[in-house]
C-alpha cells in the first residue's frame, strides 16, 4: 500500500516576537542582531515540531524570518527602492464595500513594496544559509525526514516590486531570473527541494494585467515560466516544487482565471511536484480539469492539491480530506499525489486570517485525512 504523503505550501503563523524582530528590521528600528538570530532559530524549531505532531511528511520553516513570500527579496538583493503601485484585485474592486472593510478591519498587510530602481544583484547568501541552518537543525532535532524552503520566482517578484530600470518587462525578467538563480541552487544543495511560489501565473491576471485577454496573459505567464525555467536550468526538476494560487485572501474570487487555461502553463514549468488550490469554493470543482486531461499530465509530475483551506478558520473533515486526495489518486496514483494545503497560513508576517492553533489542527486534518485515504 503506497502511503500518500502530506506537505503545505510552506508559510505558517509567526509568534510575536518574531513579528516583532521582523517589523524591527523592516522599520529601521534597532535591535539586536545576535536576539534576533536565536529567536529565528528556536521559532523554527517550533514549528518544525509543531508540523510534526500534525503528521506533515515534508516540512518547512514556516518562512519565519521572511516579511512575506515575495517582498523578503529586498532585504538581500540590490536595487529596490521607494514604493510600488498597490493593485487591489479586480474581484475586490467589484466590491467596495467589501473592500472598504477589509481594509478597514485589518484585512489588508501593510509592508513596504519598493521599486526596482537599479540593477538588481545578491547581497550574497547569507542569510538564506542562516534559514537552512536554522531549518536542518529542527529537522535533525524532531525527526523530520525530508523538508523544503521557499524562494520567491522572477515572476512574482516583479509582480509585487514593479520596474522602473530595466528597459522592458523581458529584461526584468530575465535580471531577476539570473540573480535569483544561486538562491534556487543554495537550497537545493543543503538537501532540501526548493518551492517557487508563482500566483503570478493566476493571480496578476486579475492584479496587474487587467487589460488583457486571456489569450494574451498566457503569452506573459508563458515568459514568466520561460524566466523561471532559465533559473533552474542547473536544478533537477526531482527537487523542485512550484505553486500556483489565484490570492491568498476571502474574497468574490469571480475575476480567477480558471485552472482550464492554466493547465498547461503550469505543466511546463520544470518542476516534478506542483501545487494548487482545490479547496477554495471558486476552484473545488477543477480537480476535473486534471481528470479530463490526464493524458496530458508528465509521467513525472506529482499532484499536490491543496485539500485544506487557508483563509476561514473552519477545520475540515478527515473523511471531506480523503475525498479530495482520492480524486487525484484516482487520475494519477497514490505514489504521484502529496496533500497539501490551498496556499501559506502566514503569508505575510503578523497577518492571517488563520488562528495559529487552528492552523496546526488543519494539518492534522489533513494528515488524517490522507491517512484514510491511504487506507
């Protein structure tokens, strides 16, 4: 009987004191750097123990240290400045007054956003090789067998810290792709796999890319996969994760463009696992897609639906979770299907919809539910 692994898409709550230290460096305030080094170390091995009493296979570190999944790269690489345009998703546009409160109430992370102003290049890798220390130890420390570590792809990044240098959108790319490259091949040489984590092939279509067709989206999520590929290019596709989501927020949702048209973009991506949301109410009915199309799924591509949500605190059913990984291992076998989660619990650091608790009991739903799936 082949068991059927479990994972997440990598973020997960922060403790306040890490939100604190976080904020701390994001605001140019003081503090101590040797404080600030121990609390990341002890809060990753928390929530590597955490992930491993909820059941979860394949860990990560929560992305403690990081502001958020896509921003983080300011603060290691040369080029950003200012601030960058907010884009309010077009299904909340449609919705003012829902989006007035979201606002409001706390809904919206307020972080800085800067532009690309200049040449963008590493600061070098250390503090990525600290989040590797600090990551291994809690896995030698709790028994965790396999773990992986988030880096932000090309293209999200220049979805979130928009360009003022370079010439064309092409150009940006293509910086990012080369700087961003090294980052890729450090985490995957310390043992782990990497995940890109890339809404920007479903979520810029209704943030940045508005005026376009479908069709013609396709062409730009085509040369965001074209840049990303190009940064693995010295990677094995065995060690890599990618993930796609349409924004990790409640809302309509009704602007998403659908699985349907994204399904072979995601495909080309030079990953062996990819990971999508099927547990938001606007996709749940896509695991279709995939049923429809299995013969056009790479015999090495494994699943990783995302069978619990991550932006209502409601804690699903094992049974709900076991109907959800039997779907897809009914298309492609248990041994190609890893659960997952729809997207991060902690996207952005000291936000979340999530309660903290509730988050790990949301993985141990999951886990058990894999588990009865497996049975």
């Amino acid at each position: 009987m082949t068991k059927v692994l479990t994972t997440h898409t990598g973020s997960l709550p922060r403790t306040q004191d890490v939100v604190d230290f976080i904020f701390a460096r994001e605001n140019g305030t003081a503090y101590d750097q040797q404080a600030f080094d121990a609390t990341m170390t002890a809060a990753v091995a928390d929530t590597v123990q955490k992930q491993v009493a909820a059941g979860v296979d394949i860990v990560s570190d929560g992305e403690t240290s990081k502001i958020s999944y896509a921003t983080y790269v300011k603060d290691r690489y040369t080029g950003f400045d200012g601030d960058s345009p907010r884009n309010a998703p077009a299904d909340l546009k449609q919705f003012p007054t829902f989006l007035k409160r979201l606002a409001e109430g706390g809904g919206t992370p307020q972080y800085a956003r800067p532009m690309c102003v200049g040449e963008v290049r590493s600061k070098g890798q250390g503090e990525l090789e600290k989040d590797i220390a600090n990551l291994k130890a809690a896995m030698a420390e709790h028994g965790a067998q396999r773990g992986f570590m988030n880096a932000a792809s090309p293209g999200v990044i220049s979805l979130f810290l928009q360009n003022d240098y370079y010439k064309t959108r092409e150009a940006y790319l293509a910086a990012l792709a080369d700087a961003m490259k090294a980052e890729y091949e450090t985490i995957v040489a310390a043992g782990l796999d990497v995940q890109l984590d890339c809404p920007d092939l479903a979520l810029s279509r209704h943030m940045l890319f508005n005026d376009l067709s479908d069709d013609d989206f396709l062409k730009v999520a085509a040369s965001h996969v074209e840049a990303l590929n190009h940064a693995l290019s010295d990677v094995p596709a065995e060690k890599v994760r990618v993930h796609i989501c349409w924004g990790n927020y409640e809302g309509p949702h009704i602007c998403d463009i659908p699985m349907a048209k994204m399904f072979d973009t995601l495909m080309s991506t030079k990953s062996r696992y990819v990971l999508f949301e099927t547990s938001n109410p606007r996709h749940g009915h896509e695991w279709a897609v995939f049923r429809d199309r299995a013969a056009d799924i790479p015999a090495d591509k494994v699943l990783v639906p995302g069978v619990v949500d991550t932006t209502t605190n409601f804690v699903e059913h094992p049974d709900l979770v076991a109907e959800r990984v039997e779907r897809f291992v009914d298309i492609v076998g248990a041994d190609r299907v890893i659960a997952g989660s729809d997207c991060g619990f902690g996207t952005f650091a000291g936000f979340g919809a999530i309660d903290p608790q509730i988050a790990y009991a949301k993985l141990a739903a999951m886990s058990e539910g894999a588990a009865r799936a497996t049975a």
